[in-house]
C-alpha cells in the first residue's frame, strides 16, 4: 500500500494543524491505519490510530485531548487533527497502514505496521 501523508508546517504554540494519509489504490475495510513522529536520535513515537476491524479510535497520553484522529467515508484517507500543539509536538509525522488485526495494545508498536508514508514535519514554535 503506497501511503502519502500531508499537511505538516510551521505553527506557534496553541495552534492547530491537520495531517492527511491517503492510500493510493485502496479501500481500507479491515485495516489499522496509524500516526507516529520521530525526532532526532529518538525511536519513532506512536501518537494515534484509527482501527477499521472491530473498530476504535487509539491515542498516546501525549496526545490524548488534542488530537483527533479520523477517516473520510470513502475509506481512502485517515486524517490527524492537531490542537493546541506544543513545541515538543516538533517532529516528522508519518502515517503507516497494516492489514493485521491488532489487539488493543498492539496498535501502537511501529514494527506490526507493513506500509509507511514519508513523513511530513511539523514544527511548532514561536
């Protein structure tokens, strides 16, 4: 599954932006479909994940009542919708996609993900 993920930028602290993954040539119906930033010298992070199997709706505690996570009703596109970012939200963002049916706490370990997107930053500063 071909991923491109996008919507990064430069925002001030307090602000918002919204992330778009939109797979190429794919209809997701079972699939998990997540978010994750890396920063410099750090593993990648899990920030969030939309889960169409059994469905859900899953958040790191960095993220939790800040960002939502979504998808359109044509099945094709999982959106993050940032608020009130902090400057320690600095990072590339990338989507990646599975076809595994994930258990709750699974979703967030980056190794049982089988596509990624490449990444888009975001910088959050004033």
């Amino acid at each position: 599954v071909q991923l491109q993920a996008s919507g990064g930028g430069l925002v001030q602290p307090g602000g918002s932006l919204s992330l778009s993954c939109a797979a190429a040539g794919r209809t997701f119906t079972s699939d998990t479909v997540g978010w994750f930033r890396q920063t410099p010298g750090k593993e990648r992070e899990f920030v969030a994940a939309y889960r169409w199997s059994g469905g859900g709706t899953f958040y790191a505690d960095s993220a939790r009542g800040r960002f939502t996570i979504s998808r359109d009703n044509a099945k094709t596109t999982v959106y993050l919708q940032m608020n009130n970012l902090k400057p320690e939200d600095t990072a590339v963002y990338f989507c990646a996609h599975t076809t595994k049916r994930l258990i709750n706490t699974a979703v967030s370990l980056s190794r049982l993900y089988d596509s990624w997107g490449q990444g888009t930053q975001v910088t959050v500063s004033s």
